[in-house]
C-alpha cells in the first residue's frame, strides 16, 4: 500500500480521508503540523519531531492529545506503507464546531496524517546550487509554533518561483535574515557557520539542530547568531537546512554571487554528514 491517510485513528486512502468543512484548521488556521522524513525505511529524528508537535500543541493552548497514540499512529501508517523514503505529514486542528473565534468548549482536536514518497531534489540543485531571493517578512510573532498558517510562506515561495529561483529567504524590515519558506538558512562567514539564534520569529528546525550538532563533532565552529543581508550577500557560502531540503547549496541571492558561486566545502562536508546521520 503506497500511499495512506490516517483520520482519528483510522487507516484509509488519501482521497477517501475527508474532513468536516467545520474543522477550526480549516476556518481559522488553528492547526499545528510536523514532517517527518525517513530513510531507508528508518524515521529521522521521530522522538525530537513530537517533541516540537507538543511544543506547538501547549503554544496553541490544545487540550493534551497523547503523545503514544501520535507516536504509535505515524509507525502503524509508516509499517502498513512499506515506503522506504518516506515524507509523514501530522496535522492536529483544536476540533470541528461551528464557527467562532473563542476556543469551543467539548471538542476534541482532530488528528490527520498522510504518508507520500518524498519526491528528491534534483541532484543539478545539489551539485550546482540554488539561487534565492529575499521577501520582506511580513508573518505573526510566533513563527517558533508549526501552525498551518503558512500564506506568507507560499506566497514568498510562489514570488521566488516568478522570479525563476529556488526560494526566498525571509528578512526583518531591519534587514535581519531569518529563514526561508520551508527551511533554516545558514551563513560561512571566515569559516563560521552562523545561523539565527532561537527565537520567536523562526521555527526551530530539526535539521538546523542536527547540522548544529555535526559542526561541533566535526570541529567546524558554529554561532547562533543575527545576521543582516549584508553578510548574507558577502558570506563564503549558504545553504539551507529543513526536512526535505536536507542541506542544499544557495549560491545566488537577490543577484549576488555568494563566495564563488560554487558550492561550498563546509556545505558539502554537512550535507555528506548529515546523509550519514541518516544511515547510521
Ligand atoms: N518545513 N522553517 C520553516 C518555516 C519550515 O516550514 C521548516 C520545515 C523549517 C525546517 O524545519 P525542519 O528541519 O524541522 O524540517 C524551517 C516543513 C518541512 C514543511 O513545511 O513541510
């Protein structure tokens, strides 16, 4: 069975996997989501993605959902798929009740899952690297929350597309670099690799704590820092981090060469590393 929806606790067909149109995810947004990725039918970093799910949950004020019913669902869709390079998408929206803004009493959050083959980057993207623009971020104040608000991101990635690159990169009215539509950016700069520190304005990625972690066993320095687009356009290298990106090469930004338009050796050794990660 290749592809699978899950809806509160039961295993169907994707097209068969309906949703009432009163679910408060679909009126208000109010639903928090995780991806997950496997490799070679091994799921990366699971423990770590609940983690964040329940970090979104509490941030949204959901009544508890339990953490073992998520935790056995995502393997019981993930055993019953047989797909070895996996991408598990969770949505958990507050429940189904007719449409207000104040929190409805007695209802109960509405749990969903899809399992698909993540479809890889194309490996000219990985040799070659990407080009990105940057887009004013004009999102909320909780960007640390994985809420399916995502309209400023499709939109910054739609612009990017317009424009013929791979993505945009989200950049303060300041001018400080946050991250991109769907990934975490990171900086060479003299040989550091600087990435925004944890704050409210980006998510916390998985993949940025791993390659975070990478760094410090490779004893390549690392600094969770601000960074402006100065230093972004100046840096020696820059790649982004996320679920399905992986590590990729940005080798353009806005124009600007990045080091010398050519993909980097920190970005490949962390991108090598990380596959291995993933193996191991
Ligand atoms: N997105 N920043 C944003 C805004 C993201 O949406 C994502 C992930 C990341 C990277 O997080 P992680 O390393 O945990 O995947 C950073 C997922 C993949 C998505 O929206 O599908």
């Amino acid at each position: 069975m290749p592809e699978l929806a899950y809806l509160n606790g039961e295993f169907l067909p994707i097209d068969k996997a309906l949703v009432p149109i009163e679910d408060r995810g679909y009126q208000f947004g109010d639903a928090v989501y995780e991806f997950i990725a496997s490799y070679n039918g091994r799921l990366f970093y699971l423990e770590e993605h609940l983690d964040r799910l329940d970090r979104s949950l509490k941030g949204l004020s959901f009544p508890p959902v339990s953490r073992e019913t998520l935790r056995k669902a995502v393997l019981t869709l993930f055993e019953k798929a047989e797909i070895q390079r996996a991408g598990i998408y969770i949505q958990i929206s507050r429940g189904v009740s007719p449409r207000n803004h104040a929190f409805p009493d007695g209802v109960h959050p509405q749990i969903v899952m899809t399992i698909r083959e993540i479809e890889e980057k194309p490996p000219e993207l990985r040799k070659n690297g990407a080009a990105a623009i940057t887009v004013e971020d004009i999102r909320w104040g909780r960007c640390d929350l994985k809420t399916v608000q995502l309209l400023p991101n499709v939109l910054a990635k739609q612009k990017a597309l317009a424009a013929g690159v791979f993505d945009a990169i989200f950049v303060s009215p300041e001018g400080v670099v946050r991250e991109g539509t769907s990934s975490n950016i990171c900086i060479v700069a003299d040989g550091v690799v600087i990435t925004h520190p944890l704050t409210p304005q980006i998510l916390p990625g998985i993949t940025r704590m791993v390659v975070i972690d990478l760094c410090r066993e490779l004893n390549i320095p690392v600094s969770e820092r601000f960074f402006k687009t100065d230093a972004l356009y100046g840096s020696e290298e820059a790649f982004l981090t996320g679920t399905v990106t992986e590590v990729l090469p940005i080798v353009t930004i806005d124009g600007h060469r990045i080091g010398d338009s050519q993909v980097g050796p920190v970005t490949t050794r962390l991108f090598e590393a990380l596959r291995q990660r993933s193996v191991a």
